[in-house]
C-alpha cells in the first residue's frame, strides 16, 4: 500500500493557472507523475510533471489551453506500473 498527504488546490499566479501541493507526502516510486484527472482514477487526466520530490511544498504549471475547470482531482500516478499512489479532491 502506498501513502500519500497533504492538500491539493488549483489557484491563478501571475495569469497563469497552478497546482499546490501543500503539507505533502508521499510513499517513494520509481515513475511518479501529478496528474490532474476528471475523476479518481487516470482515466481521463492530463500530465502536469514528474513529481519533483516525495516531501513539502510543490507547485506545478497547468499547460495554457488546459480547461481546468473540469479536472477534479489531483492524482500522484505511477505510469511505469499504472498504479494509483494518491488522490485529493480539490474543491
């Protein structure tokens, strides 16, 4: 089992759309990517990075064009292995 914490939120900064993982942490992983996804799987997501470290404050840029507004959730996805690390609704 894999454990993952913190919050998640998508917030404008300087005209451009982000996400913040704030207070997290999470179980280490040999292909762990930020997705943000419609739902609570990967099923229907959009890249944002590799993860940048599994401790602390992240933020990553949602590529322009991206309708943010339907993406939900914040997924920590492992893509080598297809296997869900962690999920956060973001409200």
């Amino acid at each position: 089992s894999y454990s993952v914490s913190g919050r998640a939120a998508l917030y404008k900064d300087n005209g451009k759309i982000v996400l913040l993982l704030d207070s997290f942490s999470s179980s280490n992983g040999p292909d762990l990517k930020v997705y943000l996804s419609t739902s609570a799987d990967a099923t229907s997501f959009v890249s944002l990075s590799k993860l940048k470290s599994t401790r602390g404050r992240q933020i990553y840029e949602v590529p322009a064009g991206t309708d943010h507004e339907q993406y939900k959730f914040a997924l920590i996805w492992c893509e080598r292995f297809s296997v869900l690390f962690g999920k956060a609704e973001m409200l």
